[in-house]
C-alpha cells in the first residue's frame, strides 16, 4: 500500500522546500581522430562587387579560391600565408583602410545603464548566495536540536514512532520529525481533532503516518514547543529559555490547544523579571490572545493597575505623584532630594498628555511651600535665626515647582502671587545675603521664562514683579554668582533686558537710568544688562529711517477778493 501525505494548516505560514537538479551535458572530441578531406569541397564564391566578380576582395583571396576549387588544399588545413607585400605601394587601399577601421578605433567605455545592470546583477548573486547559506544554517541548526535528545526522551525516536511529522517553512526549511500520535492527542486539541480514530481508519496499516505542518512562522519553536510534551516538568523546562522564546512557544501552545504549556509558559512570564522591551511584547501579546481566563489577568498586574479593583487609573496617578512630591519637599538628605528632583521632573517630562496632575494640585504644594519660606524669612528679618536653614530649602522647592509648571505651562498665578509678595521684599534687607539669595533665584527664574517666552504675563503683572523684587534681585546677584552651581549668568541678564523691554518707554527709562548708576558704582556685583540699555537708547533717542522729516502739514489759504 502507498504511503500517504496529510497536510495540516495551523495559525502560521510555511512553503515546501522544493529541489531542482539540473543535468549537465558535456561533449568530448578526440583530437588524435584525423578527418578526411571531403571528396566535394564546398566552392567558395567571391563576393559581386558593383563593378563585377571579385571587385570586392583582393586577388590573395581569389587565388586561394581556385586551388580550393581545383583540389589542390584540404579544406582542413590552415589558410595560406600572405603574399609578400608590395613594397612599390606606400600606402594601404582605401578597401584595407576600411577593413581594419574597427580595430584602430578605441573602445567605448561601459554606460551607465551597463553599470547599474550589472551591480543590480551581481546584488542579486549576492542574495541568492546569503538565503541560500541562511538556509544551510537554519537546517543545520533544526538537525542539531533534534540530535540533542536527552536519555530515555521518546521525542524524536525512530525505532517507537508512529507518525513521521514534517514541518516546513516559507523560507524554504523543511525538518521531518519522529513522533508518537497518542502523545499529540492527549496534550493536543489541534492534533485531538485532526488525527483522530476516523482519520486513523483511513490511513489504513502503513506506519509511519505521514503528516505535514506547513505555513510555520518559526520552525524551531514548533520543536521546542512539540518536545514539551515530552516533558515530565514543564516549569522547570522552560528556566532555560529566555522571554522572547517563552512568548513564542506560548503562540504555538495557543494554536494547538496545548494547555498544559500554555499554563506553564503563563507562569513562568509572571514569575521571571522582563527588560523594558520585553514588557510591551509581553502585554501586546496577552492581549492579542485574549487569555484572562486562564491565568494571563496575573501576568497583567505587573504592568497595569486592576480597574477591576476599583481602582481609578487618572486619580490614582495623581495622588502618586503628589505623594511624590511631597516626599522630595520634605526631604531630610539634600544630595538625595537633589537626585529625587532630576527624576521625578524627567518622568514629569516624558509623560505627554500632561494629564496626570492637575493644575490645583500643583498650586496646593506652592502654597505650602510660600507660607514655610514667608514664616521663616519674617522670624529671620525679626532676629529669630532657629530655622533660619528652612529659607533657602522653601526657596529651592519653589524654584523646582516653578520648573515644572513651566513645562505645563500654568505659571500664570505663580508670577501674580510671587510679585504681591511686598512684605518679603521690605524685609529682605534684614536677613543675611547667605540665607536669602535662594529666594532671589526665584526672581531669576521668572525673568528667564518672560525673556524667552515660555510664559506671557500681563503688563501689570510684570510691572508688580520688578517694582517688588529688582532691587533685593540687585543686591543678591554676587551671592547668586558666587554659592549657585551652574548658574547661567548671561542668560539671567539677557532675561532681565528682555523683561524691561516688555514695558512701557517711561518706565523702561526709569529702570535702565537707575540701573546705570548702580552698575557705575558696583559692576562686580551688578547684572550687566548693557544689551538691553542699548536697545532701549535707540528706541529713545535715535531717530528711525524716514523718520528725520516729518511732512509738514498743508495750509490751504484762499483770499477773497472783492469786487468795488
């Protein structure tokens, strides 16, 4: 009885590997075998020129011609050699000049298109020659996994097999496999179903049963995946393998209705630490084959909260992070409230939709923190020095909170609240430059965001804000400089410049005059906003181009004349 074949579709694509032989031809001639010269030699006709026979081939050729023709040369023999020439002659006939025209013209180089066909040619060799190691390699690499059989493993066994599997590939990969029908039925509900008794019947007695598995997306987690059923210890299996083969094994496992791998792959995932590129593989795939109820929700957890707990994800977010921030403002270890201040503002950052903290929560903590640095600034302008510490950390919270309402864009009420602070600044001369100058980095921050537009206040309010805070600005500026790390100097002063640009010619006279005279008197301890005292003398007092004449306006004058 003839074998037969059955093919089997599972969830994946894979084409037969085909051969091809190709026959070779070679034909041998035996150069010790002599050849007979033909008893009737084919005459050879000199060709008609248009002046008559033979105008149109020198007389060498036609005297070779009659001895052919008389049988006095083997056709086979090689061609007399030439006449001597005809030393009279200087110079070749115009018939020679243009036989041998093509040879002393040069030859023209390869086009480009020539070029092209040929890289395009030689890139195409290329790739035949890679697939086809590539090829060779994956074949030699699936013969070598199923070589490496453990002791007493039926898997693969020739001699108590009963199904000959084959599994192919659309790379063009085949491997045949020795397995035990009555193994893929019990573990199986793919295999349940196609080899079933009534498919047993029909096979008849020929043993091996031949079935093929095409269309497979990775031939090797098929094999892995089939060897499993093979295994006493799933869980204790699969500790070898890496997470990328752990979700490929668990697609396959899906695909044939092998539970018990899919269970045990389901536990290893939940109990195996994943990089961060595998966690979305992770959840994409769970989602994709929808596998809640059978123990993926697990998995799940470690990557999304439960909205089944009654968890919302957007208030929980928030009250997270405000937990966050209320940790780092109150944070005993500068030197880790400095590295906690970076993070949390980078994971701020990269969060776009902007959406997990609300702008009220963000102005509770300002608050706070304003009413701390008020009580310890007026206690310190007072001669109470017990918390004197607490000013330059409120201060420093308020410019870290400034920053990140910065990126949010909701600083508005931060620049109106902190230019009424009127009774900090009459007391800013009271307390020390060393305990202070935090607070006038503040001032500084804002100057900065206003000079590079990353936020647009209304005039009364930038006017508040260099009424209350310029002059305690001025006198904390050397201290900034001097115990402030990487502070950007020049671009405080083009941020202040560009600040007093912003307002009105009357007051921006006042300020730069003002500023003038102070920095005449102190330039080490004085921003030098230079650039914009420039910007704003020509504004004042140097006339534009067209400006120089006005046109003067016309008077219409009409006399009346009258008539005696």
């Amino acid at each position: 009885m003839a074998a037969t074949t059955t093919h089997l579709n599972s969830h994946s694509q894979i084409l037969k590997f085909k051969r091809r032989r190709c026959r070779c031809r070679e034909t041998t001639t035996d150069p010790h075998i002599a050849t007979s010269p033909d008893p009737n030699p084919p005459q050879i006709r000199p060709a008609m020129g248009p002046y008559g026979a033979g105008d149109g081939f020198p007389s060498s050729l036609s005297k070779f011609n009659s001895a052919l023709t008389a049988g006095l040369l083997n056709p086979m023999s090689p061609p007399p050699p030439p006449p001597p020439q005809d030393k009279t002659r200087s110079s070749p006939t115009l018939f020679e000049m243009m036989a041998n025209e093509p040879d002393s013209l040069p030859r023209a180089p390869p086009t480009a298109f020539e070029n092209g066909a040929a890289a395009v040619k030689n890139q195409q060799g290329a790739r035949l020659v890679a697939n086809v190691d590539k090829q060779a390699l994956m074949q030699q690499r699936l013969l070598d996994l199923l070589a490496s059989r453990s002791p007493g493993n039926q898997f693969n066994d020739a001699a108590s097999s009963d199904v000959m599997l084959t599994l192919s590939s659309k790379d063009g990969v085949s491997v045949s496999i020795r397995v035990h029908r009555q193994i893929l039925v019990v573990h199986s509900r793919f295999f349940a179903l196609k080899l079933n008794e009534s498919w047993v019947k029909q096979q008849g007695s020929w043993v091996p049963y031949n079935v093929e598995i095409a269309d497979c997306d990775d031939i090797e987690v098929y094999i892995e995946t089939l060897r499993l059923m093979y295994s006493k210890d799933l869980r204790r299996k699969l500790m070898k393998e890496d997470v990328q083969r752990v979700l490929g094994i668990l697609r396959v496992s899906v695909a044939i209705g092998f539970d018990a791998g899919v269970l045990s792959c389901l536990e290893y995932l939940e109990a195996a630490p994943w990089a961060e590129d595998e966690e979305e593989k992770v959840a994409s795939l769970l989602s994709e084959l929808r596998l809640e109820g059978v123990g993926a929700g697990e998995v799940l957890k470690r990557v999304s909260l439960d909205a089944a707990a009654g968890l919302d994800d957007g208030k929980n977010s928030e009250e997270v992070l405000l937990k966050l921030l209320q940790v780092v403002l109150e944070g005993k270890d500068e030197k880790a409230r400095r590295e906690m201040k970076d993070l949390v503002t980078k994971l701020l950052r990269e969060n776009s939709s902007q959406k997990d903290l609300r702008k009220e929560s963000m102005y509770f903590a300002f608050d706070e923190c304003l009413k701390l640095l008020s009580r310890h600034f007026l206690q310190a302008a007072h001669g109470d020095m017990q918390d004197i510490g607490q000013i330059a950390r409120q201060a420093d919270n308020l410019h870290w909170l400034l920053d990140i309402m910065i990126d949010r864009q909701i600083t508005e009420n931060f620049l109106i609240t902190w230019a009424s602070q009127s009774e900090l600044s009459e007391a800013h001369p009271k307390v020390p430059p060393i305990h202070r100058y935090e607070v006038s980095r503040v001032t500084a921050r804002l100057f900065v965001g206003i000079g590079k537009r990353e936020l647009l206040a209304s005039k009364e309010s930038r006017c508040m804000l260099l009424k209350t805070w310029l002059v305690p600005f001025y006198e904390d500026f050397r201290w900034m400089g001097r115990a402030s790390r990487g502070l950007d100097r020049h671009s405080i002063e083009d941020g202040l410049s560009n600040t007093i640009s912003t307002l009105p010619m009357a007051l921006q006279q006042e300020i730069f005059v003002s500023w003038f005279n102070r920095f005449l008197n102190g330039a080490d301890d004085c921003p030098n906003i230079q650039r914009g005292f420039e910007v704003w003398w020509r504004r004042a007092f140097v006339r534009r181009k067209g400006e120089d004449e006005r046109p003067h306006q016309m008077r219409i004058i009409s006399d009346t004349m009258e008539n005696s």
